[in-house]
C-alpha cells in the first residue's frame, strides 16, 4: 500500500498546485482510501469532487488497487488535529489546544507560523471553564513561547459554544 500512496500523491502534484490547494493526510485502511486535502480560505465541494475524479482515473488505469476499492476525497474536519504547516497557517489568530511529544500541554492563540514551529501564546481559552480547575499563573496567561512543529504531538481548533 506504501507504494500506491506514494503514486496518489504523486497525482495529487498534477493536480493541487492548479487549485492553490495542500495535501493533508492519506490514510490507507484495507480496501479505503481516506484522503484529505484543503485550501484557503476553504476547500469547495466541486474542487474536492475534482480531485476525486482525477485520482479514481489514475486508480482505475493503474489497477493497483482492488477493484471495490473506496475513495474518500475531503477537507479535515475542524475538530480534526491539524497536520501540516499550511493548516496552521490558515489558522492564525485561532485559539489551539496543543500537546507536544514531552506531554506538555498549552491552551492559547496562535499568533504566527515560522519555518520550523510556530509562535503561540498562552492564554486561557474563551469559553466555558471547567469546575475544580485552577487558574494558570497571571505570567504564564501572557507569556507567548515557540514550538517547533517536529516537538507537536496534537494540535486542535479550540471552540466557543
């Protein structure tokens, strides 16, 4: 399966550059394809409907895969962690809810996206708080630090409701 992900890919550059669009993440599971993909602002459904096409041509004509094989062509959900340096781009000024591989975990503003991480800074999170938390020092609300992208384990859209 390695070897047909990396030929979807591969298909993916004929075809996202035009749109202005990024590749997200492939997940291969048997005989499902998942693929995702996005673009700013947003994505439309006619140009993931595009993509799908493109790519069931290229499936098909390679026979690589089975033939009741299932293509899933989508934008990441908002609540999905995000994945590439474009999403977070997309991103700025967002509240995230991120933890890095050392088990660290921040709440606060992504402020910007630099080659290698990005700027956040901690702050509580808008929104309802949760009974028997404490507050976080006064200092550590304000401060802002840098991760680096290779240091995130998970990073996801935080929401008011």
């Amino acid at each position: 399966m390695v070897e047909i992900e990396q030929k979807i890919k591969t298909w993916l550059g004929e075809v996202l550059p035009a749109m202005d669009a990024f590749f997200v993440e492939l997940i291969a599971k048997g005989k499902r394809l998942e693929l995702y993909i996005d673009k700013m602002p947003s994505i439309t459904i006619d140009e993931l409907v595009r993509v799908s096409r493109h790519l069931e041509a290229q499936l098909d004509e390679e026979g690589s895969v089975p033939e009741d094989y299932t293509l899933n062509v989508s934008s990441p959900g908002m609540g999905n962690p995000l994945r590439v340096r474009e999403q977070y781009v997309k991103r700025i000024g967002r509240q995230l809810k991120i933890t890095t591989f050392s088990e660290d975990r921040h709440e606060g503003r992504l402020v910007k996206v630099l080659d290698h991480g990005i700027e956040f800074l901690l702050e509580p999170l808008e929104g309802k708080s949760k009974p028997g938390k404490k507050k976080k020092k006064a200092m550590e609300q304000s401060s802002s630090i840098e991760i680096q992208f290779e240091d995130i384990k998970k990073a996801i859209l935080h929401f008011n409701f």
